[in-house]
C-alpha cells in the first residue's frame, strides 16, 4: 500500500483523534520500516495514551501457581507433550498466602497464571479467590484457559474481576496451527462468555509467529478494538526448543512496538502491559512498550522454586531472580521512563463506565 506523505499525515491524525483505522490502513503503519516514520507512529500512540489513561502505570503481581497443562499448543514450552518440564501445583494456602504477601508491598492486583490444569476445579479456584479476598483488599485478575461458563460464572461469584484469555490470533487458519487440540471457536465463546457475565476482560496475540502476515496483525488489531477488550497483552513469539516450533526465528522487537502502539491507538483507554516477552528479547523492552502506549507491567511474584519450572519460552525474563529484587527493580524502571506508578487496583475504564 503506497501512501503519500501527506496521506501518512492524515493517517497519523486519525489514529490520534478517533483511532478509526481501516485494515488497509492499519497494515500500511505496520508496514512501517523508516525510523523516522516508526518514531512518528510511537510517539502518536504514547499521545494517546496520554490522553486517555494518563500517566499512571499499574504494577499486577503475576503468580504462576500451577505449570500443569492439559493442552498441546504448539509454542509453548509447558505444552503436555513436553516430558522435561518439572511439573508443579502450589498448595492452595501457600497461593494465599503469597497473594497476601504481594498486595502487602501496595500492589491493588493479583494475576492468578496457570496451564490449563483441571485439578483447579471453579471449586478450588472459589476458594483460592475468596481466601485472597479475605485477607487481603486488592483486585483477582484469572488467567486459566478455557472453561465453561458456569465455571466462569462461579469464580466471578466468588469475587474475580478479570480474566485474560489471549485470543492468540484472529485469524482461523493460523489458530489451528498454532492450537492442533484447541477450537478457534470455542476461544471465541469463552471470551463472549466472560464479556456477558461482567468480567474486565483482556485478550492478546504474538507477534512474528510462523506464518503469520501483517495482513494477519491487523485483523488482531481490528479484533481487540471490536471486542472493546479491557486488557490487551501483546508480545514476540519468542521459539522454546521443546516445541514443535521451536526452530522458528522470534518475533522482532520493532514489530511488536508497532502492534502495541496500534492496540493503544485502538482501544483508546484500554490496559496494556509492557510483557515480560518484549522485556526478554531487549534489556530495555519493557520501557520501550511503556514509550509506545503501555500502561501496566506484570513482574513476577512467583516463589523462586517454582517460577523457573514456568518456562514458556526460553530465557525468560527474571525468572531466576528473587521476587523481592523484582518489587524496588520494576518501580524503578516505571520512574526512568518519567510516568508515575499508580495506586489502588486500576480498574478497567471501559468497564467503570
């Protein structure tokens, strides 16, 4: 798509002012090369996060309870077929007590991360939730997989306010080759079904997948901003050697920015997180995210004897490090970048509307 330059002028202005991008539109900005130009669309979107969500970023403490998974996706370095995976479930008080622990250090959200593990029954995760809730005034962020909707329905009950459910791709076929024992519309009817019964939902995809176009990015872009998503989690496919996968080159860092500041351009007021994924690829990813329209930052509270057994992909950022190194590290990083750290559980302004 040949586009002039003062048709980029144009395009640049309505991504500022309304976000309304058309695909042909939104594949010309990701098809960006000249640093020039790619420096004009970061700076667009960090206005527009500016605008809409402000300077705030918001810390979650991501706890990783549970590296079991009944699934076979083809990326992931805890797939089930994986057998040198050293498995793990945090006992159910250990996870909240942890929680505790974390929200004492004046975090306002907690990210329950696991595989799809059906020992956590909506039984189990109701009693995880409501035993957080007991002790400790903060909000539940989910990110367990797919589930039906009663048990989505019961751990809402039991006081979840979010859930994060990557929809991964939006494109059909790449979903089914990326997902050999998962339905790419089963996907979509669990995100409908967290959206009806009230959860501040996030979704997300990968960026520089095999296969993958741009022509594929854009239709994520178009999906997170017609799904009105709450959250939208964003980072480069970075290839784990136990997969299927795993002799395909990573997603770069310059398209990922490119998809976040797109995402911010689309969603307006939406939660976008700096990834621990981008932070893993470049020592300074996740500022760079936070430049280009991130306002929230996930760092990891999981014990040390567990955490490094939730290996995803490969070199994963921190993951060898002390959860309380972690804590003064990440604030640090937010204050370098001039934003300021936000307080309270930093709720969803879609959702609070």
């Amino acid at each position: 798509m040949r586009i002039s330059d003062c048709g980029f002028n144009e395009i640049l202005n309505k991504a500022l002012v309304t976000g309304d991008l058309s695909r042909e539109e939104i594949v010309f900005l990701l098809s960006l090369e000249d640093e020039a130009d790619v420096k004009r669309l970061l700076e667009t979107a960090d206005a527009v996060r500016q605008a809409c969500v402000g300077d705030d970023v918001y810390i979650r403490g991501l706890i990783e309870f549970s590296n079991m998974c009944a699934r076979n996706c083809s990326y992931c370095g805890i797939r089930a077929d994986n057998p040198d995976v050293h498995r793990y479930r945090m006992p159910i008080d250990e996870i909240i007590e942890t929680a505790e622990h974390v929200v004492s250090k004046g975090i306002g959200t907690i990210v329950l991360q696991s595989g799809e593990d059906p020992w956590f029954t909506a039984d189990r995760m109701r009693e995880i939730i409501r035993g957080i809730k007991a002790r400790a005034d903060c909000a539940i962020t989910l990110s367990i997989g797919e589930r039906t909707y009663d048990e989505y329905k019961a751990m809402k009950e039991a006081g979840a306010d979010r859930f994060l459910l990557r929809h991964e791709t939006a494109v059909r076929s790449l979903y089914e080759k990326l997902h050999p024992d998962c339905s790419f519309d089963e996907r979509q009817r669990c995100l409908n079904d967290l959206k009806s019964l009230g959860y501040q939902v996030g979704a997300g995809c990968m960026v520089g997948l095999p296969w993958q176009t741009v022509e594929d990015m854009a239709e994520d872009i178009v999906f997170v901003r017609d799904l009105n998503a709450d959250m939208v989690g964003i980072g480069p496919f970075i290839p784990h050697p136990g997969t299927p996968l795993g002799d395909h080159p990573a997603g770069t860092l310059a398209q990922t920015l490119k998809m976040v500041a797109l995402a911010r351009i689309a969603t307006r007021n939406g939660l976008l997180p700096a990834t621990t994924a981008v932070g893993s690829i470049d020592p300074f990813g996740r500022e760079k995210a936070l430049k280009a329209g991130a306002n929230v930052v996930m760092p990891n509270y999981t014990p040390l004897k567990y955490r490094v057994d939730y290996e995803i992909y490969p070199d994963k950022k921190c993951i060898n490090e002390d959860p309380e190194q972690c804590h003064g590290c990440m604030q640090a990083r937010i204050l370098s970048t001039g934003r300021t750290i936000g307080t309270g559980p930093g709720h969803s302004l879609k959702h609070l509307r």
